[in-house]
C-alpha cells in the first residue's frame, strides 16, 4: 500500500480533525468508503482488492471510535460546532489563568 493506514491514527484516516462533529465523521466516512469501493475507479489502479478491503476496514474502525463518542452532537449545526469549539476554548483559557 502506498499510504501506510495501519499507521494513521483515526482522525488521519478519515481526514478530519480532532474536534470534527458527527455530521462531519459520518461525511468522511462515506467519501472515504467511495473511494476505497471494490467498484471505485478512483482506487482502482493503485490498490489490490485485499488492500482496499483491508483499508475499508481501518476506515471502519476509525470511524466507530470517533462516532461513539461524538453520537451526543449529532444534532448539531455547524453554527453550534463553532459555539461549542468557542465555549471549550474559553473554558481552557479561564482554567490555565487560575
């Protein structure tokens, strides 16, 4: 494999970030499954089947960790992401002063 996923940690896999909400995981997912497809013509060429089956499944298991612990903000909007990540940032500000 060109890529060497076994070393990518989750968020490298999926190519998010380590504050991604839910709807942002779920979307790297299903853009990281299209890609890595048995039908994909865009892995095709570059990657065995039993490499993209065995990257399907990295993917798969980077996407069920995040997910289970960001299943609570599935609800939110990216005007909530952006509040949340201000709220966080505020609170670590406030605590390294103390």
């Amino acid at each position: 494999m060109p890529k060497n996923f076994k070393k990518m940690n989750f968020y490298e896999r999926l190519d998010i970030g380590p504050t991604a909400a839910a709807f942002e995981i779920r979307h790297a997912y299903n853009a990281a499954c299209q890609m890595y497809t048995s039908g994909s013509l865009v892995s095709y060429s570059f990657f065995s089947q039993k490499e993209r089956e065995e990257i399907l499944l990295l993917i798969e298991e980077a996407y069920q960790t995040p997910v289970s612990y960001t299943h609570l903000r599935a609800h939110e909007t990216p005007e909530h992401l952006v509040c949340r990540l201000l709220l966080e940032k505020k609170k670590k500000t406030t605590t390294q002063k103390t």
